[in-house]
C-alpha cells in the first residue's frame, strides 16, 4: 500500500531532551516536506527537501534539523526541544520536484508532540 | 504569499442533509487539494483538483481556476462526516518548493 509513515505517533518529553521523528514513504516520490500545525495558526512549512541530500528551510525551521540521506526517509530532529514545539507534525510527500510543481501531496498520519 | 479563505468557518448539520464548502484564493495555482481531518487528527485525502470537477462517492469538488475558488459537496451528511475540512493550493510560482498554504478550515458537525 503507498503511504507516508511517521514514527512516533504520540511522544511525551522533557526541554532540552534531543528526538527524532522518522518519516518513511514507499512511493519513490522526490519531494518531502515537514509541517506543525497549531491553533489559531494552521500547518505551516518547516522544512522541505527536494531529492537526496537538497534540504532547504520553509516557514518556521528554527529549532528543527533534517536531513534527507536516502530518498525513501526524511527525519525531523528536535536537538533541543522546548515548551513552544508541542504541536501536531505531519510529513508529506509528492512525486517530483520541480518548477512546474502541481503534483499531488500525501500526508502520513501526523505526530503528537508534547515537551514538557 | 498567497491568501486561502474558507467558508463557512462553522456549520452544522442535521445527518443526512446535503453542505457546501467554498474555498478562495488570491492567486493562481498549481495544486489544489481538500483534505478532511478527523477527531484523531489525520489529514484524509479527498480531492487532488487543480482544476474541473471529481466525485468520489458522497463527496464531489469543483474548481474553477481562472476565477479562483473551489467547492467541496457533501451530500447526504453522515456523523462520521464530522470534523474540519481544509482547503490547501500551492502557488503558482513556487521555485522548486512544492508547499501547500492552507485554509484555517471549515468545522463541520453532524448531528445524529
């Protein structure tokens, strides 16, 4: 079945304690991309990345790091993780990158974060 | 950036009635999809329509691009219905990165 998959699904954790959430799809799609979403200000861009090893920040990638080492996995690293990155965190992914964009985008199942 | 209104914010229903959700944007766009997020909050894919109309059982959608808005049709409303419908576009110019900007949503409930 072709589908983006996010791990952890819900994680609890303290400031200052360094995670990684995982996302995986199996769909050989080049682009992938990083969104939190919050009340009152929607799903908004962290980062995003265009094929292997071509990352490039979005919106809000101030205390997030990715990398993208293999085409199928696109982690989300918290090196430092404070009170104000609880949120809900979805990857997406499309098939290709580039400037004709209009491709579709599927979204893996999401990520509870709370930092404590 | 690009604007994306949706409307109503609010709507409830009674099961079984029929809805319409509108969504404008300011700009052109390549991308065009409508997502539904459940109570769990997953983001349900419903439509990939950058333009024309799709059915999909109940659900049906239209976009007309050269004017800039889009529909989603819900007809005979079920509970599990229930939840925040998103419109999301990707603009016209994107350089290479394919973001969606999204809608802040409309809440639906249905009512048994």
């Amino acid at each position: 079945e072709a589908q983006v998959t996010q791990n952890p699904r819900y994680l609890i954790t303290v400031t200052g304690k360094k995670l990684t959430v995982t996302c995986s799809q199996n769909m050989n799609h080049e682009y992938m991309s990083w969104y939190r979403q919050d009340p009152g200000l929607g799903l908004r861009q962290i980062y995003y990345s265009m094929n292997v090893e071509v990352t490039d920040k979005g919106d809000v990638p101030e205390g997030y790091k990715v990398s993208r080492k293999e085409k199928r996995n696109f982690p989300l690293i918290l090196e430092s993780p404070s009170p104000n990155q609880t949120s809900l965190y979805f990857c997406a992914s499309s098939l290709f990158a580039g400037l004709a964009g209009g491709n579709e985008q599927f979204f893996g199942p999401g990520t509870r974060l709370t930092v404590l | 950036g690009i604007q994306v209104e949706q409307s109503p914010p609010d709507l409830i229903l009674q099961e079984g009635a029929n809805s319409t959700l509108r969504c404008n944007f300011s700009d052109s766009v390549n991308n065009l999809q409508w997502f539904h997020q459940n109570p769990w909050g997953q983001l349900i894919n419903l439509f990939y329509i950058p333009s024309g109309t799709k059915q999909n059982g109940r659900l049906s959608a239209t976009t007309v691009a050269t004017e800039r808005y889009s529909l989603l049709y819900i007809s005979s409303s079920q509970t599990t219905d229930s939840g925040v419908y998103f419109c999301a576009v990707e603009a016209g110019t994107n350089f290479g990165n394919e973001k969606l900007t999204f809608g802040t949503g409309t809440r639906l409930t249905i009512i048994p």
